[in-house]
C-alpha cells in the first residue's frame, strides 16, 4: 500500500469485528516499530502481547475502565507499550537536557506510530489508549519496575460499521513557517 494511504487510512477503531489477529502479524508490527529511530540508538521501547483469547477476555476484563472494554469488546490482542526508565535522554545517569525521561516517552510515540501504520499495511487496525492504572498493567504483564507503562494499543479488525475518521486540521492551522 502505498504510504500516503497508509497515512489516511489509519484511524482510532473503536468497534472490531472479533476475527483473530494471528501472532505473526503483530510480530510484523512489532519489527517495523523497532526501526524507528531513538535517543542515541538507546532502544528503549518495549511491547507485552496479550494474544491468547482467554488472557485478551482475562485482559480486557481486570486491565481496562468499563470505557475501554466497551471500545473494544472484540478486539483479539492488546499490546502494552513501555520504554526503560532513565536512558534515553540521558548520560552515565543525569539528564542531558530538562525533557529527561520525555524522551523515552517520545522514542516510544515514534515505535508506536510505525506500529500501527504497519498494522494498517496489513490489514489490522489499532486503538492507542491511555486510561489505565499502570500498576495493574505492570503485575498483569509481568511489567519490572525500571520500565514506565504508557499505552494499551488494543489490536483487531475493524467492524463494517465504523465510524468515518474525523477531518483534520490544515496546514496552516497548525504550523508556522520562520523565515
């Protein structure tokens, strides 16, 4: 697919159709993730796949607010997404700038777009969620404590009635050219 349509095609599902997402397909996600670039090539991020369906049922129902477990009723994976806490950003452990462990956060963003752009090449769709209680996350997954939770990216395909994507903003609306 070509990647302006990849682009365009990618939106926030909020209804899946319950068809399972095979493990290979989320691997393919996870390996163009990891090609994004990083904090001095520090490679923070990490993923925790909730893929067999008695765990994604266990997941949905202990993990996530009534909201999230409606929004994705039939999703069939999740992914958790966490970086390394106090690498990226920094040097021989102080930060090298006052963004600190943002830029875990931000390398992880990064990962996290190539993700679902992959998923969207291969047909799967995503919903990135942040409501969560990170220590309930953390002790599902087996999370340890040198790693920050930041999303549940909910993994399945999308149901025939979806929602069309909202419009987005202009060019001009949102940047501003020095010169």
């Amino acid at each position: 697919m070509e990647f302006q349509k990849v682009i365009e095609a990618r939106q926030s599902v909020r209804k899946f159709n319950g068809k399972q997402v095979s493990e290979d397909i989320i691997r393919e996600m996870i390996s163009a993730a990891k090609e994004a670039p990083s904090w001095k090539n520090s490679q923070t991020s990490r993923y925790y796949c909730v893929v067999s369906p008695d765990q994604v049922a266990k997941f949905r129902e202990t993990v996530l607010p009534v909201f999230n477990q409606n929004s994705t009723a039939d999703a069939t994976a999740y992914i958790v997404t966490t970086f390394k806490k106090g690498i990226a950003g920094f040097t021989q452990g102080t930060a090298d700038n006052e963004v600190g462990d943002g830029w875990g956060a931000y390398d992880l963003g990064l990962h996290d777009m190539l993700l679902c752009a992959k998923a969207v090449e291969l047909g799967v769709d995503t919903l990135i969620m942040g409501l969560r209680d990170a220590n309930v996350v953390a002790e599902f997954c087996g999370i340890p404590d040198d790693e920050q939770v930041m999303c549940i990216i909910a993994v399945g395909y999308r149901a025939d009635d979806v929602s069309k994507k909202p419009g987005r903003k202009a060019v001009d609306d949102i940047a501003k050219f020095v010169r």
